[in-house]
C-alpha cells in the first residue's frame, strides 16, 4: 500500500514498520515544522491521489473532495481520538473506512489536564505567580477558592469525562453531567447526576466540556448559555473549539458574566494572532496550544495503535477501531479495477448480519451522542 503521513510528529523511522511490511510511506510535513500550516484541500488532494492509506495529523480537513480525488483510497486514520475534520459520510458512501486511535493514555492525558485547569485557575495561580514576580507578596484579596463543596458540571459523560468524574469524586464535590445518551445508572455509578444543559449551567461553579463534536455540540456554548453560568464560575474547554463561540467568552470574561475559563482548542488552530481570546486577561484566561493533555507517552501508544491498524487494513482485516463499520461490509479491498470508479477494489466480505446491526447501532449512537 501506498501510505500518506500528512504530519508525523515523531522521527521517521517511527513508520519504519510500515515499510518493513512492504508498504510505501509518503512523509508529509512535520508537525514540528517551524510555522507549520495545515494543507489547503488542494495540496492535500495533490498528495493523496495515488494514496491508499492517509494517516493524518490533527491540522489537516479529509473534505469529500479529497476523498473523490483519490480513487485508491482504502482507509483514513488519526494518531488520536476525534475525527470531525474528516468527512466520515462521505468515506462511508465510497466504501471508506475511517479509523482512530483511543488509547486511555489519550483520554486518561485530558482528564488528568482538565483537573489541571481547573486548580490553577481556581487557586488563582496564575495571578498570584504574576504579582510575585512583579516583586509584590500576597494580600488577603489575592487568594484562591477551594474545590472541596463545589459543584462541577460535566458537558459529555464518555471516555474523558467519565475519567474527569472518577478523579474528582473524591474531592467532595457535587457532580453534575448533562448527556442525553448516557444512562441514569451509568452517571450514577460515577457519582454523577444526569441533568439538562440550563440546569448544569445555573448550577455549576465550574463547566468542562468533555462531547464529541457533532451537528448537535458544535456552537453549544454561546452568548445565551454562558449568560445563564454564575458570575463566579469557570469554564473549561479541552475537547472541540467549534465547541464554543469564542468572541462570546472572550466578552463574558471582559464583561464579567464568568470569573475565569481555561482554553486548549480553538476553531482555527494555531489561534490566530487577531483572536479576541489573546486579549483577555491572562490572569483569568489561560490559553493552551492543543497540547495540555500531549506526552511522549501518549503520543507513541497512539501512532502504534495506529499503525497497527494499518498494517491490520495491509492483510485485508478491517481496524480495530473503525468509526464509521456499517461500511465494513462496503469496504473495498484490493483487486481488478473498477471500471466506473477507477479504484482497483473488491468488497470486503460483509460481517454476520447480527454484527452489523451490533456496530450499526454504536455507531449512531456515537455520531449523535454528546460523549466522547
């Protein structure tokens, strides 16, 4: 196969195996290129026109017509969880799979970086570091707020909020969740009461948001919703930045309609330079590159994961963690070319009709629910 990494962030030889297995491996753009920018559709549609296999980075937008534009293409996959620049209907309708890689290291890493936040914004570190080094010491009106009897409000109760829950449930606070696609008795188990968006939002001192992105999450948390947050609390943003308006927090926290929020995504990434975001008090803003919850680590559990779904999809085998497998049974391994769409496939073998109906069903429920 003819393998495209848009943007490996790790040495090249980390796809050695690829290689060792027969397969071609393209080397796109390095994420740690110095101004690294994302392909335009153009470039990409260039680059991936004889690719079998994309394995792309978190900058890059698999759009339909990248996936139209390329008539060999079998599979793509992220070194990561979330999945939304890709066009996944699209893939899906060209018998497509896309996969991705949920190691817990990923989501164990945002929950772990969400607790982060949240103490440091609570605990005014940031403020308090700043009149330190300005050669000021403490003042009765500099300190901090305890967790311990405050109610936490969790926007998405799947892998990294359900992980969020466990760590804060012994910190003695009040868990609130909002996701309508997780059962009472699951949130329950975690400590959590299942409520709607409005009440999470009144009630809550602090407000994370842990969904998927989707039709139904993206702009969730806009001028109405943070005008119903209480002027002492905090928000916190470590899943999707189309998750949320962003001028509209940049004005809630000038205005003061919320006291703080913590930031690690962004609707255009990196954050642009004109973004009214970097213009918020920093003591009361903290703003991360995508990165808060990245390490060496997670990054290589992630790409091996990865990677051993390539080399799976290599041998014919579907990967293991495909989103979108109703197209399985649609998906187009190789063979005799296709005269009416040029790809060189036959179908892959449908699974039993009970096992399609089982992923079937997870998948919709993923593709509508809030959890992630």
């Amino acid at each position: 196969m003819r393998i495209l990494a848009t943007g490996p962030s790790g040495a090249p030889e980390e796809l050695q195996g690829l290689r060792e297995a027969g397969h071609e491996v393209v080397i796109g753009r390095p994420l740690d290129q110095p101004a690294r920018q994302a392909y335009t559709e153009a470039e990409l549609i260039e680059a991936a026109r004889e690719a079998d296999v994309i394995l792309a980075s978190h900058l890059e937008t698999i759009s339909r017509g990248v996936l139209e534009s390329s008539p060999t293409l079998r599979l793509v996959i992220v070194p990561f969880i979330g999945t939304d620049k890709i066009d996944v209907d699209a893939a899906s309708r060209l018998g497509i799979l896309v996969a991705n890689s949920p190691t817990p290291e990923n989501f164990i890493a945002v929950a772990e970086a969400t607790i982060g936040l949240l103490l440091i914004l609570l605990k005014r570190i940031k403020h308090n570091e700043a009149k330190l080094r300005r050669g000021e010491w403490a003042q009765r009106h500099d300190r901090g707020e305890f967790l311990f009897g405050k109610t936490v409000g969790l926007v998405g109760l799947g892998r990294v909020g359900s992980h969020v829950a466990r760590r804060l449930v012994n910190w003695d606070v009040r868990l609130l969740a909002a996701d309508p696609y997780v059962p009472q008795l699951v949130a329950q188990d975690l400590g959590a009461t299942l409520v709607d968006l409005p009440t999470l939002l009144a009630e809550s001192d602090v407000v994370s948001l842990h969904a998927s992105l989707s039709d139904e999450t993206r702009g969730l948390i806009g001028e109405k919703e943070l005008r119903q947050m209480k002027p002492s609390a905090l928000l916190i943003n470590t899943a999707r930045g189309e998750m949320m308006d962003e001028e509209a927090v940049a004005r809630a926290l000038d205005e003061g309609w919320i006291a703080g929020a913590a930031v690690d995504a962004f609707v255009r990434e990196p954050l642009q330079p004109t973004s009214s975001l970097r213009h918020v008090d920093p003591e009361r803003l903290i703003l991360t590159p995508h990165n808060v919850s990245h390490s060496e680590a997670g990054r290589r559990a992630n790409l091996r994961l990865a990677l051993e779904q390539i080399l799976a999809a290599g041998r014919g085998e579907p990967p293991a963690c495909c989103v979108n497998p109703e197209t399985i049974g649609r998906w187009r391994i190789p063979g005799e070319r296709d005269s009416k769409t040029g790809r060189s496939f036959v179908l892959h073998p449908s699974p039993p009709s009970g096992e399609r109906a089982a992923v079937r069903a997870e998948r919709q429920a993923a593709r509508r629910g809030l959890s992630s």
